[in-house]
C-alpha cells in the first residue's frame, strides 16, 4: 500500500475520510501514541465532530459485553448505518489494530465494510486512555461513523472514565443476586443511563431487575426533566432483546437532545477534558525537563544542598 | 508582639533561629501555605539543614502514637536535647498551631522551652503533606532542632508518604491477631525499620512479634550490609521500654550512616521531593491560567468547536 507510506496526519485524515481503513487504523495509533502527531489529529477531526450517536458499553468481566457489542452491531447494520467499534483494554499491554481476544467474537461483522472495530491500549500516552478515548472517538465521528460504540474490558475507574466519553452509557449486568450491588460499588449505577440484565435466559431477571430498581429509588425520584434509566433483558447470544435495547439508546438520545442534557453533558465532559490535557501538556514538560542535560547537574547542586529543590524546579522549568 | 509584625521570611527566620517561637510558628504557617513565601522559607532552610535526627511514627488510629510520642519526647528531653513534633493529619481541616485532639496528651510538654509541638494539614499546599511536610523538616532542622519526629494520625498512602521524611521509621502495632496484616496491607511492613509493639501489657504480644517475624522472613535474607528492624515492646502510658526504643532509633540511625544507606536513602527522597516539586510549579500555571481571562475565552471556543482542547491548552501555557 505504497499510498499509505505517509504518516502525515492531514493526508491520512482525507484518506480516512475517503473510507480507506489503513489511513483510518494509522490515525488511530497516533493518537494513541500521543505527543504532537496525535494532537495534529486532533487539531483536524475536532471541530468536524460532534454528530456521531456515542455508545458506552460497560460491566463486570463476564457479563456479555462483546457479544452484547456484537449484537447491536447487526441491529444498526441492519438499518444500514455505518459502526464504529472501540474496544478498551487498559490492562493490556497490547495495541490497537490488532484483534484480540474477544475481538474474535466479533468475527462475523470482521469483512462487513461498514464496520471498523479496533482495540485500543494506553502504550504511553501521557493521561492514558481517559485522554486517548475522546480523541479517539472524535476521530471516528469526524470521519463519518453515525455510530460510536465503546466496550470497556473491566470495571473500575478508567472504565468509569473511558464510558463516559459516550453520550449514552449502557451497564450491562447477569441475572442473580449481587449483581447490582457489585456494579453500585463499582460506581456504574451513577452513570447507567440504560441498563441491561443480559444471560436473561438464566434464573435472576427478576430479582436483579428488583435490585437495580431499588437503588434506583434510593437516588432519589427523578424530576419532570430527568431520564429514568430503562432495565432490558436481553440474551445476546441470540439477539433477544436487542432491539429493544437499541429502541432505548434511541430514547434516551432524543431525551438528552430534547432536554438540553447533551449540550450540559458535553460541556462538563470538555471541562474534565481540558483540565486532562492542561495536566498532560505539563508532564509532558516535566519529562521533557528531567530528560535534559541540565537536571542531573541542578540535580547534584541540590543534593549538595547548594541549592534548594523550587529554585531548581524554577531554573529547570525556565530553560524547558 | 511587634517584633512579629512582619512576614519577611528572612526576619522570621533569624528570629525563629534565636528562639523565638512565634516566628518559628509563622514560618511554618507560611510553609503550610505554600507559593512564593513557602519558596523563600525553603530557600533558607535548604542550606542550613541535614543534621536533625528524624523520626516518623505511623501506625492504625489508636495503637497510641500521640502517646509513645510524648513518651520518645520525655526521654529525648530527660538527656537535654531540644526536641520537635510535627503532627500530621491529611483529613483535618484545620490549620497549624492550634493544639488539636490528640495535642492534649502531650500537654506536659506545652510548658517546656525545649519542645516544639505543631500540627500540620494541607491547607490548600499544592502537593499537599508531601510536599509541605519535607519542608517544615527542613526548616525545624535549620532552626536548630536536633530531633524531629514526625507523627502521623492514619494510615494511608499520604501517612506512608509523610513517614518517607524521616531518616528512621517507626511503624507502631498493637497485640492481638491480624495487626500486622493491616500493617503490610497498608504499606508500613516496607517502610519499617524499627517496630513497636505498644500496649504491651494487654495479651497477644508474642502472636503479634511472630507475625512480624514472618513477614520479616518473607520479605527475604537480611544482607551482612542490611538492616534487621527490631521489634520493642511499649507501654507508652508508663514508659515501658520508651528506653529500648529510643535505642534502637540511635542504632538504626549509626548503621544508617556507617552503611552510606543515610545518603542514598536522602538522594531518593530528594529525587521523588524534585519531581513533586516539579509538578506542583506546573499545576500552580494551570491555575493561574484558569483563573487568568483568557480561560473562559479559551473554553467557550472550545464547546463552539473551533478550537481543540490541545491547541487551548498550548495558547493558555504560552500566556501563564
């Protein structure tokens, strides 16, 4: 592929554009290494953004968040929209591009053209994939993806994080006792805008359903404006219930757009995220700092106590 | 008071070195502050400290650290020699100087021209403790305290932090099951190098002494170079083996010096005190920058998407 021999960002963003899955690929992995290649990315797909539907998938390991991911996949391919896949594994010291593990689950939708599906890891970049994630999905939607949706892999707080980088964020639970109480620990009740209990074929719909209900009633009632989030059952190794879980991403949309809550959630996202990348850019100097020929010997005035730590710190920061 | 009507740190600080403890206390309000006095404080104790004697004592809330405190400090001053407490709590609100809680039970020595008692919360320091507190060391040795203790109130990745200060860590447990459990959860199997069993008198002191012994063991062989921490048996109510401990602090601190282990141990710290040092410099121009004019400015070109969050962040650290 003689025409990808570019790495120039403003090359492989109209290549992207124009539907060419290399480009595309080699976008993403620059973001994904962070530094001034994935904020010249970032600087073209930012203000072509913003129309893409986002879909945060999230739950415990176990819970069918791939094969749920894979269903949904073919409801939306169904309809004939393009989808965009993230995966995210911040355990993994793999990256992008490749497909790992449950990717293989995914397989069938693997030649379908409208469709890209792509893992991504941290590998270094300053802030991690908190930081990695938004772009990453600017990126898509910038190049044509009506659709987003974002898998995490585990559940903690990267995963809290990384979810809401989507407008609507879906929990998935299994039926039984202590689901939801694992996933309320977890800090996933908060961020559910849509819940679903899936391996509903199992005993437990009923009593998980009641369990997420209850903390639901604990939050407190919801307000003429607010958004009680749905429970689906669905079984999505057979596609049962999946269409009704896309009916409720739907919903949900049209309540965020309708109500103003997608402008007041976007705008308290960008907030977080410019307080990220101030934080990063800084580091990032940091790095740059200890990594110059003048550290080790203000290092040295310092353990000679010939000098004291801030007038190193100013001295050091003045030449970066 | 005239004399302190000033807050010139070079002022105080000649006066604090003469005695004078109300400038001893104003200089370390203005450490707890942090900014530019906190540098000018620095500045001036930097080149004047490395000779105290530091001691750290952390351990679970109620093993009795206040009180083996005031015992060390009996001892200490029952030999003449002027003696400094710093208490640390992260989660208090309140600010230095004041004698809080616990405070009281050292009351015997608020009396005492050779003591020098000072509690110590973050109170907005950037870095917070771990920043403020090598600091405040640095300025009681510049002073002319010969030894410092420092006494955490929890357990905590800050209170194992704040104890990295001093030259000698205390880890103090109590008998009974699964103490010393917590302890290594916590961190402080690692950073001990002299245990304290305190309240002696109650039953399970062997129990305890051979649970220590096995993670001791676990840890791995002691080199012919290394250093075994010792386990002393305290009632610090009575004073009970204060004597023993206080020993074996002086012990620790010849092989720390014989061993070259002090310098290497003081590079470390000095290594992980210039990267705080660093970063906290650096979050000081994110908030300048946020609350500088152009922030708002900035942001709102951000939410219309005409500018991206990297490119915001590059033109809000050109300008701070």
């Amino acid at each position: 592929m003689p025409r990808l021999a570019t790495d120039d960002p403003d090359a492989l963003f109209g290549l992207a554009h124009d539907g060419e899955r290399p480009a595309l690929a080699r976008l993403l992995s620059l973001v994904e290494r962070g530094g001034a290649p994935a904020r010249a990315v970032s600087r073209l797909s930012y203000p072509r953004s913003g129309a893409a539907a986002t879909i945060g998938i999230t739950g415990a390991p176990g819970a069918g968040k791939s094969t749920l991911t894979s269903a949904l996949l073919g409801a939306l391919r169904s309809e004939g929209a393009r989808v965009a896949v993230l995966a995210i594994d911040p355990s993994s010291p793999f990256t992008g591009g490749a497909i790992l593990g449950d990717r293989v689950r995914m397989g069938e939708h693997a030649l379908d053209d409208g469709v890209f599906i792509r893992s991504m890891a941290t590998r270094g970049h300053l802030g991690g994939l908190a930081l990695a994630t938004p772009e990453a999905v600017r990126l898509l939607d910038a190049v044509g993806f009506p659709w987003i949706v974002i898998e995490t892999v585990g559940v903690g707080q990267v995963e809290v994080e990384v979810a809401g980088a989507a407008d609507t964020r879906v929990v998935v639970l299994n039926p039984g006792w202590g689901d939801a109480v694992q996933a309320n620990k977890a800090g996933l009740m908060e961020i559910a805008d849509v819940f679903v209990i899936n391996k509903a074929d199992r005993p437990g719909v009923a009593e998980t359903r009641r369990d997420i209900e209850q903390m639901l009633e604990l939050s407190g009632p919801t307000g003429p404006d607010g958004w009680r989030p749905p429970i689906v059952a669905t079984v999505a190794s057979t596609c049962d219930g999946v269409a009704e879980l896309l009916a409720s991403v739907r919903s949900h949309r049209a309540w965020l757009r309708g109500s103003g809550e997608l402008d007041r959630r976007r705008a308290h996202r960008l907030d977080e995220e410019l307080q990220r990348v101030l934080l990063a850019r800084l580091l990032e100097r940091v790095r740059e700092v200890e990594a110059g020929g003048s550290y080790e010997a203000l290092r040295a005035e310092v353990a000679a106590r010939r000098l004291d730590p801030w007038t190193a710190a100013e001295r050091l920061l003045a030449e970066g």
